[in-house]
C-alpha cells in the first residue's frame, strides 16, 4: 500500500530548498529516513555523513518530536505530517 | 487596590478596550523576562508601558556595540555598562507606577527555581537553548506558564507553556543544539516582532488566562513576510513534563 505523507519546512529552509510543502509517496510503514530520501535537497540539509539527523533542526511527525518516538526509524504512515524547521536560538 | 487619576489618564486607551477591572490584574501581576537583549528589550518597554505591577528582569551581560542594532532599551552612551541596570532605570523613567527588580546574574537551576515561584507570568528572552531549557523546567516544576521565542535571521518563533496542558519547551528541543562558533545573524527588526508579540500573550494571560499558542507554535518569516503556525502535541514520554496531569 502506497502512503501519502506530506511534508511542511519553515524559515530558512523555505529560502535554501525553494518550497513550503511537498507531498511524497512511500510505501505504507515506510520509516521516516526512507521518506527523507526522497527529497534528497531535504536528506542533505538534515542528515549528517554518519547518517544521523542534525540535532538544530527540529523535526515533528504529527505534532510529537521524533526523538520522543522511534528516531529516524519513526514508522511513517499513510496521511501523516511532517514539519521541519531549525528554530532560532537566538535573542 | 485602585487605580490613581494619573494613571486612569495614562491607560486611557487601553482602559477603553478593557476596563478598569482588567487593568487592576495587570497591576497586580508579577512577571520575570529572562534576558534584556533583542527579545527583552520590547518585551519590557511595553510590559511597563501596558502598566505592569511588577517586572524582574534578569540578565549578565554588559552592553557592547554589536547589541546596539537591536536591543533598543539602550543608548550609545550605555556601553560597558550592566544592561540589567540600565533596563531598569530607563524603565522606570517610563512608567514610575511599575515596579523594576533587576538582577545581574546569569540564570542558573538554583536562580530559576527560587524566581519562578514568585512571579505570575515568565517571559524567555533568551540568547541560548541550555539555559531556556533551565527556565522551561522551572516553570513547569512550579506549573507557571512561560512565553517563548527565539530569532535568528530574518525567522523566529514562539510558544505559549502551559504546565500539565501543552507541550513544554522540553518537548519540541530535548536537548540544546550543539553552540555555535559564531555569534547568531539577527536581523534587528525579528526579535522586534517577536518580543511586541511575547508581550502581548503576557497581557492576554494576565487579563484573560490564556494565550494564543497554547499547543501551536507561530513561525515567522520576515523576509516572506509570512507567519505560520505548527500545531504541537504533547510527548507522553517527555522526562520535564509528562507527569503533570
């Protein structure tokens, strides 16, 4: 079964990547590094050469962030939302 | 407690779109603004203006010339002086009818704990996520809702803690992204906003007992021109504030 997920980045990541939302299909319980490859612009910003994610960016799967889930390995389901952004540290 | 003619002609504007019984909650109210930088500077400009009781104002640092295109409490002349005290006195020429604590310490567990319980509302205007991560945690122990923002760039954030209801800060960063080796991009007029907007939510929690971004996050992007919202869940595994019910 194919999942339709669909992605929303913020802030500096609009201006880098040059969109607000995609949506992406994978398959049904695809897990959350596999929906990240298929935007590969995306998978470079956010993934590290050890292939981890970068810890000042904040991802959230449907509200909750994913190291409160199962990281990278976050099942990923049909319907689901993602939501990236770094936020600002700053003051 | 009442309010004195001087101050009904002071508020008057305000008087007229919330009353006089409202304005008595605003003068009875305590709030902590962590940090006097880009943030705090508008934070407390219009927390005092707004009519206030009381501001604490907690920061360590010393103003240097590269705060000046931001931290708009401060004149050329203030440089190398404690900000926290500067702060104070320009606030208090302000509005004389609030009262300004200032304290020159840099916040940590001990200094957030024993600040938090004594006030009504906190404000993180902050420069750094170890230490929001301090204050979250106080607030949250002490159920003492915190307003949140943070900038860099033309973009910024901010959030609405409500202990036991919404997400806490804990929740969306668990741990601090590692420092940086250089001072952050801010665009002077983004912590601007996003303190005037802090500010706000302090006024609508103190007169109404609630804020707008309880559970959502509001991003905004100045150089769009666009503010977006995230809506946020609790995570029932965060270690800071799942307990609460």
């Amino acid at each position: 079964m194919v999942a339709r997920v669909k992605i929303s980045i913020y802030s500096s990541l609009r201006e880098e990547l040059g969109w607000k939302e995609k949506e992406v299909l994978v398959e049904d319980n695809a897990t959350l590094m596999e929906v990240l490859k298929k935007e590969p612009s995306l998978y470079e910003r956010l993934v590290n050469e050890k292939e981890q994610l970068r810890s000042d960016y904040m991802i959230l799967v449907n509200g909750i962030h994913l190291q409160f889930k199962d990281g990278t390995r976050t099942r990923i389901r049909d319907g689901d939302e993602i939501a990236i952004f770094p936020p600002g540290g700053g003051g | 407690m009442s309010l004195s003619d001087s101050e009904r002609e002071r508020y008057d504007r305000q008087l007229r779109v919330w009353g006089k019984e409202a304005q008595l909650k605003l003068k009875k109210a305590k709030v902590l603004i962590v940090g006097v930088g880009g943030l705090g500077s508008p934070v407390a400009i219009y927390l005092t203006a707004a009519g206030i009781g009381k501001l604490v104002l907690v920061d360590d640092g010393v103003l240097e010339l590269s705060n000046m295109n931001r931290q708009i409490l401060y004149t050329t002349e203030d440089l190398g002086k404690p900000k926290v005290y500067v702060a104070a006195e320009r606030l208090r020429k302000l509005n004389p009818n609030v009262e300004i604590e200032a304290i020159k310490a840099r916040l940590d567990e001990e200094l957030a704990y024993k600040l938090v319980k004594d006030v009504d509302v906190v404000v993180d205007a902050l420069d750094n996520w170890e230490t929001r991560l301090i204050l979250n945690k106080a607030c949250v122990e002490n159920r003492k809702p915190l307003v949140h923002a943070g900038v860099e760039g033309w973009y910024g954030q901010l959030m609405t803690v409500i202990p036991g209801k919404t997400p806490c800060l804990n929740c969306i960063m668990p741990a601090p992204p590692p420092p940086r080796e250089t001072p952050l991009p801010i665009v002077p007029t983004t912590p601007g906003v996003l303190g005037v907007l802090e500010a706000n939510e302090v006024i609508k929690l103190v007169i109404e007992g609630r804020s707008s971004f309880e559970g959502r996050m509001l991003v905004y992007d100045g150089l769009r021109g666009e503010f977006s919202t995230i809506e946020l869940k609790r995570n029932p595994n965060c270690p800071v504030c799942s307990k609460l019910g």
